[in-house]
C-alpha cells in the first residue's frame, strides 16, 4: 500500500467522512477541518487540526453543532 492509499483510508475523527488531500493537508469534505501531514504523517487530532472558515471552536462545526457527533472535550 503506497503513501496515498493509506491517507485515502483515513477518514475525519468527528463525522468519520472522507478527507481529500490538498497539497499537506487533509481536509474533512464533511465539515471542512483541515488536518496538516508533517513530515508524511497525517496529524488527525482534532484539538489540533485547522477549523474551517466561520468555526471558532469545535462545537460550531457542523458535524457538531448538528448534533451528529459528540465532542465533550
Ligand atoms: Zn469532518
């Protein structure tokens, strides 16, 4: 399984949607939260992840927000 494989396989950690890769990010096609690949590994920790345009916080992104996922942190 080469490099594009294995990030086609992960999936965001709060809709569990698929992620587009866009040049050193992965980006959520579901909630737009953007997730950086440092040095080849993909940083899927949600507490340090880029909220789209128009969150502040992780509550207000949609998956959330809608009430589809939890997030108690
Ligand atoms: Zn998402």
């Amino acid at each position: 399984m080469n490099e594009d494989e294995k990030l086609a396989m992960l999936v965001c950690p709060m809709g569990k949607k698929p992620l587009e890769r866009q040049g050193d990010t992965l980006v959520c096609t579901s909630c737009g939260t953007r997730f950086a690949i440092e040095n080849g590994i993909p940083n899927m920790l949600i507490e340090e992840a880029k909220l789209p345009e128009g969150c502040a916080t992780i509550a207000e992104l949609k998956c959330v927000a809608s009430g589809e996922v939890r997030y108690d942190g």
